[in-house]
C-alpha cells in the first residue's frame, strides 16, 4: 500500500503536549478529524486502539497527509515499537484499514494498532484519548 496517510488516535495528535505531536506537526498536513471502528484502552500513560465489530465501539482521531511516507513511517514504527523483524513481539502493528471522515466518506488510511492482550487493561469509553488524558496542551 502505497498511502501517505496516518490515522492518529493518541500522543501523536495534535493538541498532545508530547514531544513526538509537535515533531510530527511539522512534517504532515492535517486532513480532518475521522473515526475508526475499534475499542481504546489506556496502556500505561498511553492509548492502544484494537479492531471491534460493535458499531458503538469508536475510536476519535485524526488523519495526517504523510509529507515523506517512507522514511516517517520508519521513524514513528520505531517510536510505537512497530518490528517488522518480530511482528509477534511487537507492541504495536502498523496495518492498512479505512477510517470515517468527520465532514462524510472514508479514507484509507495506516494505522498502529494495539497487538498485547486487553485483559486487565482499562478501557477508554469514550474513544477518545485526549478528551481523557493529561496530555492535553
């Protein structure tokens, strides 16, 4: 898949005060708000988003348009412990899937999607990580 989009859902969006949003600030443009049919669960300080099949489980982001894909992608697989080596091992899976745009259609889109059991794990209701996180600027 050639796509230079990224579905973001955590410490990456922007209105984050990681480090790692104002980096990535500066090297997309935003597209829009859009939502993606899954469950979000707090993992440690943290948001780790797995597919679901009930339509009331959304997870709330953002898609960012991908100036330099290839190398971008390599260097935020890195940062969401995304192993292409170990996939099994990996904290974190980048796939391709299709996002909800907030303004109507859909999108397709990467996203990082959460590979460890949820078991145990609080589940963020609401989808919505910022809305429910100190990283808020």
């Amino acid at each position: 898949m050639a796509n230079a989009d990224l579905f973001v859902y955590g410490t990456l969006r922007r209105g984050a005060s990681h480090p790692m949003s104002r980096m990535l600030a500066g090297r997309v443009r935003l597209l829009g708000r859009a939502s993606w049919q899954g469950r979000l669960f707090l993992v440690g300080e943290y948001p780790g988003a797995v597919p679901s099949d009930e339509p009331q489980d959304i997870v709330h982001g953002e898609v960012y348009r991908l100036a330099d894909p290839e190398r971008l992608l390599a260097e935020l697989d890195v940062y969401e412990g995304c192993s292409v080596a170990l996939p099994a091992a990996a904290e974190y899976e980048r796939r391709p899937t299709r996002v909800s745009l907030a303004g109507g259609g859909s999108l397709a889109v990467w996203i990082y999607v959460y590979q460890k059991p949820t078991g145990g794990l609080q589940q963020i209701v609401s989808g919505d990580f910022l809305r429910e996180s100190e990283y808020r600027s």
